[in-house]
C-alpha cells in the first residue's frame, strides 16, 4: 500500500491510497470554499450518562446528488469535487460536514468521561473528535460488492492505516469504521463510501459491551467474546467461515437479516490483522455481500459496522474485533423500521428468527 497525503482548498487533510508505489500527481483544490464550519458540541445527558452531539452546521451538507454532482467522484475540467484527480483506487478526507470536530487552532481535546456527578446538570464540551470520509472506488455505479479482491484489501488496509492514526491522537477514545449503503437506511451519498469517527468518548454500546465483558471475567475467569464464538461456531447459524474468520446470524439477532463476523484468533482492533487474516477477511466479506444482494429483488440496504477495542480504556484487551453487518429490509416490500419499544426503550423484537435468516443466508450462497 502507498499513501500520499495533501489538502484540500479549506485545509482538510486528504490522502490517497494506492496498491503499487507510484509518484501519484497532487493537484491543488481550486475551489473557493470559504470557512471551514464550526466545531460540534457534545452535550452529556444526565439521566443516562451519554454523549449526544450537536451539529446544526450539517443541515446544509448535499443530499443525494445525482452522478453529475456527485462530490465524491474525481474531479472534472467542468466540475470540481472534494477529490481533485482524475482518477482514484481509494481515497480518505476529513468530512466537510462533519458530526464530530475539533475547535479551530485546538489541536486536541481531552477524552470525554461520563462522570457520575458532572461539573453541572446541564453539561457541556468543547467539540472534539474527527469524522472521515472513504471512498472506496472512484466508480459512481459501483458498490463494495463489485470491488476486486486486491482492491477490497486495499480498503480494509486504509481503515486499519486510519484506526492507528486517529487512535494515537489526543482526545480520541475509540475509532469507528463503517458503511452505509441504501437511501433505505439513510445514505445520503450513493457514491460507494464510508466514514471513520474519532470519538472522543466511549460510545453507548462499546461501553456496554466492556461492562459485560469485565464482569463475565470477573464470574467466570474467562473472556466473553471468546466462549460466545465458541459456542456460535458449534450453532446452526453459522453462514460462511474459512481458517480465520467465521460469520453467524446472532442467536439474539435484533435485525432481519444480520450477520457477525469474527476472527477465528480474538485481535483487539484493525492493526492487529496479520496479511493472511486480511486476505481471508476480504473473500468471505465479499461472499457475505454477495448474499446480501441476492436476499431481495434489488440489492439489500445495510449497514457494515467494525467494533474495535478502545485502545486506553482499562480492561480493553477483553474486548474483541469483529463486524456487524445488517439490513432493515426483512422482504421485496417490507422494511423494519424501528418501532415504539425499539425507538423508545431500545427494546428490540425480531419478526424473522435467526435460524431462518441463516438458513436463507446459506442458501443464496455462490
């Protein structure tokens, strides 16, 4: 992999990133973008202890554009975007939109806690945090499904290049992967692509997760994530596996159609992934969303959501690499959508059981 990294016109970094080691031509952003907008602002709930952010600047970021306005294709003559090439393998920027940043001229900001008794009830933070934007073709048509092995590689390369990099940084406490696809399920961009979040807290689920993590050792002298794969890889959920990574239907599935993926040794993040985990990751991920597009008359919406291991939160090393991927379509005419219990009380119910889901996962296989 080789990287070459530059700006764009209101200083945002943007890299590239490439199979081969070339000389890749950087040419400048010519466009007059003006300021960069102002930073978000965490707000702690009370009640809950959770971060929740505001960022009323991206009301006016661009919804669904069609091809000739896309902002994440390369660069035209005719029409400047946010990526100025002409051509690109993968590319990653700091999002001009985004939900998480930090205040002008203030390198980094501490991690955010979620004390019991904050400094007031009405408890707010100075910004923080980073979102980035992934491109994973240059393709407007495309989605990760039609990507090539070795540029799939690539992709799962830039996200492990960004997870060290954000993760070093101060103020951040977790790193975030994920993709979006389907204006079902709320993408605003249809160009392939996905985001990288720098936290500056702990999210609500990774927090939950490290809690039972902590305690099961505690109960039992042993690591959660490993006895659940143990016990999910002898189940009748399981979709895909090969020597370094099984995916399964979850026994508590909360989604119609949803698929875990862990590795077959626990790793903590992205980094960890050695060249022969990551090859074997990109065939049996690529089958996986093969399926996806097959389960319905039109390629399933989802969401592909990497949980990795908070580097400095204590008793982080419980905690195990894997990826989620789900849709909320549950047939050809039918979306889940999130119902008053789910919204309200984060109480889920499933109208498709596990076994089913996988049973049908299983068989649309290639």
């Amino acid at each position: 992999m080789h990287k070459t990294s530059t700006h764009l016109a209101d200083g945002r970094d943007l890299i590239y990133f490439d199979r081969r080691d070339i000389a890749r031509e950087v040419r400048p952003d010519l466009r007059d973008l003006g300021r960069r907008p102002g930073a978000s602002e965490p707000r702690f709930d009370l009640r809950t202890g959770d971060w929740v952010v505001v960022a009323d600047h991206r009301q006016d970021r661009s919804f669904q554009p069609t091809a000739n306005d896309c902002p994440l294709c390369p660069t035209r003559p005719d029409r400047p975007t946010e990526v100025p090439a002409a051509d690109y393998e993968v590319v990653v920027f700091e999002n001009r939109f985004p939900a998480l940043s930090t205040p002008s001229g203030l390198a980094g900001t501490e991690r955010l806690s979620s004390p019991v008794v904050p400094p007031e009830p009405l408890w707010s933070a100075s910004g923080g945090g980073r979102c980035e934007v992934i491109c994973f073709s240059s393709q407007h048509d495309a989605s990760f499904a039609d990507l090539k092995p070795d540029q799939a590689r690539l992709v799962l390369d830039a996200w492990a290049d960004r997870t060290d990099d954000l993760s070093r940084r101060d103020g951040v406490a977790q790193v975030y992967c994920f993709e979006n696809r389907g204006a079902e399920i709320g993408v605003t961009q249809p160009h392939p692509h996905g985001q990288i979040y720098a936290y500056p807290y702990l999210t609500p689920r990774t927090s939950h997760m490290l809690e039972r993590a902590r305690a099961y050792r505690s109960a039992t002298g042993a690591n959660l994530f490993d006895d659940l794969v143990a016990a999910e890889a002898a189940a009748e959920r399981v979709v895909a596996r090969n020597d370094d990574w099984i995916a399964f239907v979850p026994f508590a599935a909360r989604w119609p159609y949803e698929v875990h993926v862990y590795p077959s040794r626990r790793r903590r993040d992205l980094t960890d992934l050695d060249d022969g985990e990551r090859d074997a990751f990109v065939t049996l991920y690529l089958d996986l969303l093969a399926r996806f597009d097959r389960l319905f008359d039109a390629p399933a919406p989802y969401i592909s959501a990497w949980h990795q291991a908070p580097r400095l939160e204590p008793g982080a090393a419980e905690f195990a690499l894997h990826l989620e991927l789900f849709t909320n379509r549950r047939s050809d005419t039918k979306l889940k959508v999130m119902a008053g219990t789910e919204a309200g009380m984060d109480s889920f119910s499933n109208d498709i059981s596990p076994e089913k889901a996988a049973d049908r996962l299983r068989e649309i296989g290639g």
